[in-house]
C-alpha cells in the first residue's frame, strides 16, 4: 500500500516540474485556451446570416459564475460576434444578456 501514496507523491512531484518548467504565464494562457478551445464545437452558425464559423475565440470565463466554456466567432460576412456559451441555462442566459448590453453600450450611437 505504502508504495501506491509513494507512487502518488512522485507522480505529483513530477507534474508540478513540469509546470514550472513551462514556465510563463503566456503559455499558460495558451495552453488554457487550447483546452477550452477543444471543448467548444468545431463550428457555430452567424447569429445574422447563418454562415458557418469555424474560428471561435475562448472568452474568459472567470467573470461568468455558472459557465463551463465561453467563445465567440466573429463573421466576416457581416462582422457580427456570436457567442458560444457552455453551461447551466440560467447561467447562460443571464451572460448572454450581460454580454448583449456590453456590446450594446460599446457599439452604441454614443
Ligand atoms: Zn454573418
């Protein structure tokens, strides 16, 4: 038994040199978002015109409580965003609404 819990020391011990060894935060980011990139779908539909995008950027989802994944595609036909969103329905409804005033009030006539 007692060389499983030392077996899992290691095992721990090596995963964590390997993360300092990989060291700054940029390849963090990047290799965050290659994960949550590969969790959302390989393509979304234009809100507008129904294109196929294929290019979904991961969004951060720290700020959305109640999101597993979070992306946007931006189409080149019409140059609206369309946002993916993963997880509970309440909690993406309510992202979704607080994205859609963001977008509003940045892209707004003021
Ligand atoms: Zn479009």
């Amino acid at each position: 038994m007692s060389t499983i819990a030392l077996d899992d020391v290691l095992m721990k011990e090596l995963a964590m040199g390997q993360a300092k060894k990989r060291g700054n935060q940029s390849d963090r980011i990047a290799q965050a978002q290659a994960r949550e990139r590969a969790n959302l779908p390989p393509s979304v539909k234009c809100n507008t015109c129904k294109a196929e995008l294929t290019e979904i950027h991961p969004m951060d989802t720290r700020g959305m409580a109640g999101i597993e994944v979070a992306g946007a595609a931006l189409c080149d036909a019409c140059g609206i965003e369309t946002w993916v969103l993963k997880g509970s329905p309440e909690a993406v409804e309510r992202t979704f609404a607080a994205l859609e005033g963001v977008y509003t009030t940045n892209g707004g006539p003021d």
